[in-house]
C-alpha cells in the first residue's frame, strides 16, 4: 500500500507542476485523468480492510468528503463567473457546508462512542 | 516562482494527503477519531485555500454595479448558515435515526455537485457558445456533474424517506419501472447532447439544460424507489459513490486536481462497501436495484406463515434460562434498532456478566439500515467494542454457547440458507444460532422479514418465541432477573 501512495504522491506532484505553470503541454483532461486512476488505486487500497465495526463512520466521514465540490462552488461566486451563476455558487455552497460539517461532526459524534472495556467513561 | 496559484495548489495538495490519511485512518478503531480530525483539517485547508485565492487575485472585488459584493456577502452567509444548520443537525440526530442522516447530508453534497455544473451554463450564455467550445471533455463533465449530482440527490431523498419510514411505496406513478426509467436515461442523454455541444443560444441553453436536470432528478427517484428496505445499506453505500463521483466530475469543469482526488477517493470507499454488503447477501448489485425478492412477494405480509410447533416463552421463563447460563451470545437486528432497545440489551448483559456469564454479541454484515449500523447503536449503549463479534470470528463458537438471544432479526439467521438450495436466500452466509443449546427469539410476530420467507429456526426443538417488542421484552426479563 505505500507503494500505491508513494506513486500517487510523485503522480499528484508531477501532474500539477505543468499546470500551475500553465505551460499547456499536457492537456489538462489527460493529467485529471491519471490523478483520477491512482487515486482510485488509492482509495481501494485504502479502505480495503476497513472492519465492518468501522463500516458506519467511514461512510459518512468519507460522505463529508464528498463536500469537497465547496471548493467548486466557492469558484462559481468569483468574477470569472456572471451574476447569475453566482445564485447557484451560493445554494451549493449551503448544500455543500451542511454535508461537510454535518458530515464530520456526526462522524465524530459515532466514533466519540467506541471505547474498549475498561477504557474511560 | 512562487506565485499564489503555486502556493493553493501546495495547499491543494496538503488536503489531498490530509483526506488519504484519515480514511486510512479511520480505518482502525483507535485512531478512528483522529483520522475524522485530520480530513476535516483537510477540509478546512482547502476551503481557506480557496478563498484566499479568490480574495487575492480580485476575484472577489466588487466589479461594476456593487452587485458582487453582495453576492460574496451572500457567500459568505451561505457558509455560515450551512455550518450552523450542519453542526445543528448532526448534534441532534438521535444515534437510531443515523442511516436517514447520512443519506440526507449525502443528498446534499450532490446537489453541490449538481449547482456547481449548472453555474456553467449562464457562463456559457454569456459567451453566447456551446459548452463544449471549452473543449468535448469540459462538456461532458459538465453534462456528468449535473446528471450524477442530480441524481444523487433526489435518489439519496428517496433513501432518506423509506429510512425514516415515510416512504414504503416501491412505484409512484410510472416512476420505479425499469421501462421509464430507460425513457428516462434516453431523455438525459438527448439533452445533455443538445445542451453540451449544439445549444449556443440563451433559450437553447437553458431548456436543454433544464430538461437534463429535470430528467437527471426523476431518474434519481426512479432508480432509487424500487430498491426494498432491507436492501438500503447497499443503495446508501452506492449513493455515497455516486456523490464522490459527481465530485470528481465537477474536479474535470473547474480543472481541478483537489476535487478528482477526493471525489474519486469516496468513489471508490462507496463502491467497496457495496460490494461488502451484497456479498454479505449473496446477491448481484443487478438483483438489488431492479428491486428485491422481498418486495415482489408482498413485502413480508402479517400473515403467520403456518408455523405449528412454535413453543412460546416469557420473561419469566427467559430470566431463568439466562440465569443458568455460563455463555450469551445476543444477535441483534433491525427489531432492536426499531425498539430502541440498546441500552436495556446493555443494562441485561451488565447484570448476566456480574454472575460471571460471557456475554457477546454476533453482528450480521447487513443487520439494520446501513454498513455497521448494529456496532453504532451498541457502541451508543456503551458495548465495549471487543464483545462485538463478526460471523466469520463467531459461527463455529455457537455450538459451545448456552443461551443465544435474537433480538428482532429474522432472515440473517435463517436455516434456509444453508439447508434449502432452493430458497431465495440460498447461500447467503448467516449467522448458525441454532447450533446453540437454546435459542430465544424475540420479536413482535411470526411475520416473515425483509426476504419474505418463513423461518424454521422459529420452530426447531431448541428454540423459544418470545412475541413482545424488543424493549419490553427485556425491561420484563430484566425485573425478573433481578428478583431472582
């Protein structure tokens, strides 16, 4: 498995140095498209061997992660973009802000639950 | 040279590292809460990113009209209120109603998804271009991240409705027919053609645009509502991969590398743990979402099934069983989930293990609503985490255990399974409690569960009825056993 996170790192790193420099070479859809392949052997490997105890928080901690498109939408109220797609920026950044911290406070919530025997509470 | 693009792509980066390590660990119970920690981090990181970016390269400066400043200040806003209604809810969410929530915040994060794809058709107007003059590739996952997202949404709303118990129709009107549902996917697939690389005009634009969310949000209900009820914690763990997708779609329109790796990362945990769960049913993902087997015979029905040597039993006689027991084992299923009844299983088994009994617990891959809900509800209870036993640690350990009491769960300890080839439920891995000295099932009728079969563990030589609801049941036991 680190193997697997050691090439996505290298990949992650090559991959976004032609773009910040925006030297064009690489077009982008091709650089998306091998962070998304190992990504994907990242995420596989990753959650693998999860026990079914843990089959609950990872959902929905992984579930907050998907709220990551609050990024997207924080682009969709910058100048690049006209006013009026600037009303959907904002009804997505609510929808997203409520699935990100909803989604990592009730994780938090269930795994504040879990203690072994003898453990504290 | 270090411009501030470099810096938020570094950041972008740090985030990325942030969210891989904390699934790998929240994949460990120890360090569970610490690997939430670390991927909100992530989250916090990348949002800060973001909006320094924005502030400092003038993209939000007011421009002409003062109307942005407004609009930012609405963004803002929009941050603000979704924290507060997020944390609000998450706070107060009883621990039993956890499956319904998590399928409403993933509704949300693809109807995120969803917006962020809509917000390029006004840009395109403006442009007065098709969508794919950014490119075929931009188009597509422009037409991707509205059609996934939308979906996502309304499916995830259909989810959140048949878990909380408001929703238990399977069809409404031609919506949940396999055939519409094709009408359906056609419709999607002809607009989101026409609005991606053909409408240049506002009007076409819009309509074409319109017509594939329209289509996209019927879709999502259509595919989601024939889906049974037992078959949710599949359709949660596929809607959680579909809401990492759409994610990952809206990454390729804003060209963004943050947003593939974390989408795709989701992706790829929702569609491993749906692979879990229908392996832990011996069924394809195909069967589950044309609907299940339950469903077409009636969905269980009240009916009893003619069982004729049932022998019924009290909490008087159950006290004592378990009194003269040296090992417990409790199998708890979606009855107890109903019932409320986690803290008395705990309160009972505190009071069995001060006489010097072992108390364990078998838990069912897919017992209750969602992956793992039985561990979350015990774990509420206060359940150390180690008397928790999976099928595969606990099944040869039945034949060696006195006393096993099912707790409102029926087909994922059905005989049938592995004794009758020609049950539907046929090769299904279950739990083996008739193995055990003595089996008391508690639950409030003979009706058949989810799978819609009988059960002949009800009336085997070994084992007990005990028709009550399950919090009853064992607050009753519970007075007896005390007074014994």
């Amino acid at each position: 498995m680190s193997l697997f996170l050691g090439l996505a790192a290298q990949a992650a790193e090559a991959a976004s140095a032609p773009v910040a420099q925006e030297s064009g070479s690489i077009p982008f859809l091709i650089v998306g498209l091998w962070v998304l392949l190992l990504s994907i052997f990242v995420g596989f490997e990753v959650i693998q061997k999860v026990p079914p105890t843990l089959h609950t928080p990872l959902m929905s901690g992984s579930n907050a992660i998907s709220g990551i498109t609050i990024v997207g939408s924080l682009y969709c109220v910058g100048n690049d973009y006209p006013l009026s797609a600037g009303i959907f920026g904002v009804i997505a950044i609510l929808c997203a802000m409520i699935n990100v911290v909803g989604g990592f406070v009730v994780t938090d919530r269930m795994l504040g639950m879990f203690h072994a025997k003898g453990g504290k509470k | 040279m270090i411009s501030m693009t470099n810096v938020v792509e570094l950041a972008y980066m740090a985030s990325s590292l942030l969210f891989v390590l904390g699934i790998l660990k929240l994949g460990k119970v120890k360090t569970a809460k610490q690997g939430n920690l670390w991927a909100a981090y992530g989250m916090a990181l990348a949002i800060g990113a973001t909006m320094l970016l924005l502030i400092t390269r003038g993209d939000w400066s007011p421009r002409e009209g003062e109307w942005t400043y407004q609009s930012h200040a609405l963004a803002l806003g929009a941050m603000a209120l979704g924290s507060v209604i997020g944390w609000w809810m998450a706070v107060k969410v009883p621990m039993t109603s956890m499956p319904e929530f998590v399928a409403f915040f993933n509704g949300l994060g693809g109807s995120a998804s969803m917006f962020v794809g809509l917000a390029e058709v006004p840009r395109a107007v403006e442009r007065g271009q098709t969508l794919s003059s950014e490119g075929a590739d931009f188009a597509v996952a422009v037409i991707l991240a509205v059609l996934i997202g939308a979906v996502t949404l309304t499916g995830s709303l259909v989810a959140y409705a048949k878990l909380a118990g408001k929703l238990n129709k399977n069809r409404i009107g031609p919506l949940g027919s396999q055939g519409f549902n094709v009408v359906l996917g056609l419709v999607c697939i002809g607009a989101g053609a026409w609005g991606g690389f053909f409408a240049a005009d506002p009007m076409g634009l819009w309509l074409s645009n319109g017509l594939l969310t329209l289509g996209s949000l019927l879709l999502g209900l259509g595919l989601t509502l024939p889906i049974g009820g037992a078959d949710m914690p599949v359709a949660i763990a596929l809607l959680n991969s579909y809401s990492g997708i759409a994610g990952m779609t809206t990454g390729f329109i804003l060209k963004n590398n943050l947003l593939i790796v974390s989408g795709s990362l989701v992706g790829a945990s929702g569609i491993i743990l749906t692979q879990i769960m229908c392996k832990a049913m011996n069924r394809s993902l195909a069967n589950v979402l044309v609907g299940g087997m339950g469903e077409a015979a009636g969905g269980g029905g009240s009916k009893d099934e003619g069982y004729t040597k049932v022998k019924s039993t009290s909490a008087e006689e159950l006290a004592a069983v378990l009194d003269a027991a040296s090992s417990v084992i409790f199998v708890p299923g979606y009855g107890l989930a109903v019932a409320q009844a986690q803290h008395k299983v705990r309160e009972l088994a505190g009071l069995l293990e001060k006489k010097g009994c072992q108390v364990r617990y078998a838990i069912h891959p897919v017992a209750g609503r969602m992956p793992g809900h039985m561990n979350i509800l015990l774990a509420e209870a206060d359940v150390p985490y180690e008397q928790l036993y999976e099928l595969d640690r606990i099944n040869d350990d039945f034949k060696n255990t006195d006393v096993v009491v099912v707790l409102g769960a029926n087909d994922v300890c059905n005989p049938a399974a592995t004794n009758d080839p020609k049950s539907p439920i046929a090769g299904m891995p279950v739990l083996t409690v008739w193995d055990a000295r003595t089996v008391v099932v508690v639950k409030r009728s003979l009706a058949s569960g989810y799978a819609g079969i009988r059960n002949e563990l009800f009336q085997m030589d070994n084992s007990l009825m005990f028709l009550a609801d399950a919090k009853k049941a064992l607050e009753d036991t519970i007075t007896e056993l005390k007074a014994l």
